[in-house]
C-alpha cells in the first residue's frame, strides 16, 4: 500500500548555472507542493500503513528551512531545481521515515519532479505498523 502527505511551501530561488540571459536565473517565486510518499502494510490495528501526523512531524523541519525563505540560501540547495529539492529532502527524511519510497516537487501547476530516491524505484523499506 503507498500513502502520501503533501505541503505547500512559498519560496523565492534562482538558478545560478543558467545563461545570463534565461528567465529563471532571475530571483523569482514559487508556490510549491510537495508530496511524500511511503510505501508499507496497513497496520492490523491501526488499520493505516503510518500516521499522516507521524509525516508531518517528520517534515517539520525542513518545512521550517524552506518555508518563506530564499532557497539558495539554505545549505545543500544553493542551485535550488526541482530536482535538487526533492533529493535533498530525501536525504534528510529518509534516515527517519521508514518506507519512504517518493519525494514530488511540484513548483507549478504543470512542471515538477517525481524522485523515487537513490535506486530509482523507489528505495524505501516498509513501514512498521505505527499504531
């Protein structure tokens, strides 16, 4: 079974390895959405595979790094893409969330970027029962 939260987040970025000349390499802003996804079984008591309050918990903290910020400036994102986003959020939940198995980063309505971790497939493990 796989579950997901996802979270808003308002920041500003630019991307600084791109031409002088491109729209993007400007500071501009992004509503962000961000799902994390995990992978696991439900829970014979519980009847879920984690707690969602158990994924926001876990997000807290970076959710406060990137939330109303300007992403280059927060260590590890200084060419903050999509792409660079979701692994770094990977690699900050993952010791911590077991069963994480999908980080999305969505900056608009129709451009984003699916991360299945380091193996690409999906790298999480399975949840333990959380109830």
């Amino acid at each position: 079974m796989r579950i997901f939260k996802a979270f808003s987040i308002e920041a500003a970025h630019y991307l600084p390895n791109l031409p002088e000349e491109h729209k993007c390499r400007r500071l501009h802003g992004h509503s962000f959405r961000v799902e994390i996804h995990l992978s696991g079984d439900i829970g014979a008591g519980s009847g879920w595979v984690v707690d969602f309050a158990f994924i926001k918990e876990a997000f807290r903290p970076l959710y406060e790094q990137l939330d109303h910020r300007c992403l280059n400036d927060v260590a590890g994102l200084e060419n903050p893409t999509s792409e660079n986003i979701a692994r770094w959020i990977w690699e900050r939940l993952a010791p911590s969330l077991p069963g994480l198995c999908r980080i999305v980063v969505q900056e608009t309505a129709s451009a984003g970027c699916v991360y299945d971790g380091p193996g690409g497939e999906g790298g999480g493990a399975g949840v333990a029962d959380a109830s």
